[in-house]
C-alpha cells in the first residue's frame, strides 16, 4: 500500500505543479493578483505532493506529516475563489495523508506481531 500510495502522490504532485504553474502564469499575466498568489501556493503544494510520495516509499510518517500540510495549504489556498480547484486536490491530499497512516499502522502492528512470536 505504501508503495501505492507514494507512486499516486509522485504522479498528482506532477499534475499539480502543472495546472498551478499554468494557473500562476496566466493570471499573472492578465494582472490577477490573487490568482497568481493561489497558483504560487499550488506550486508548493505539487512539491510537497512529490516529498510525500517520495517519504511514503521509507518513512510513512513523514510522508504523513508532509501530505496533511500539503492539505492544509490547499484549503488555504482554495479560499480565494479564483482557484477552487485546489479544494479538490487538498482532499485528495488528505485521503492520501489517512492512506499512509493506515499503511504505517499496519506495518508496526505487523512488526511487533513478529517479534512476539
């Protein structure tokens, strides 16, 4: 599961990075303040998409720590209603971040069962 869940979170952090990327550049040019500031936040977000798949692979706590804030940073920056689609990506990143948890929770109970035995 947690090789699962870091490939899906390499692979979204790419589409994040691209949409905020575009979002950022295009607003930017057409003079939207706000919008560029949300796709510059998106812009982080991607990146902690990609730390977080990255941690999943060996360390699934970290990888959980990372992608809960990169949900937190996608509610934040889905509050300015120009970019509302970082909503969507801070949910998934938070299913994600629960995802890890219940793969780490697994992996230590299956640990301690082991050395029990």
């Amino acid at each position: 599961m947690k090789i699962a869940i870091g490939i899906i979170s390499i692979f979204l952090g790419l589409l994040v990075l691209l949409q905020s990327c575009t979002v950022g550049t295009a607003s930017h040019i057409m003079g939207d303040q706000a919008t560029s500031e949300a796709g510059a936040v998106g812009i982080l977000v991607g990146l902690l998409y990609f730390i977080g798949g990255a941690f999943a692979f060996g360390l699934p706590a970290v990888a959980m720590v990372v992608l809960a804030f990169a949900g937190l940073l996608g509610f934040a920056a889905a509050s300015s209603e120009s970019f509302s689609d970082m909503m969507v990506w801070a949910v998934i990143a938070l299913i994600l971040a629960v995802g890890v948890f219940f793969s780490w929770r697994s992996g230590r109970k299956a640990k301690v069962a082991q050395s029990n035995a």
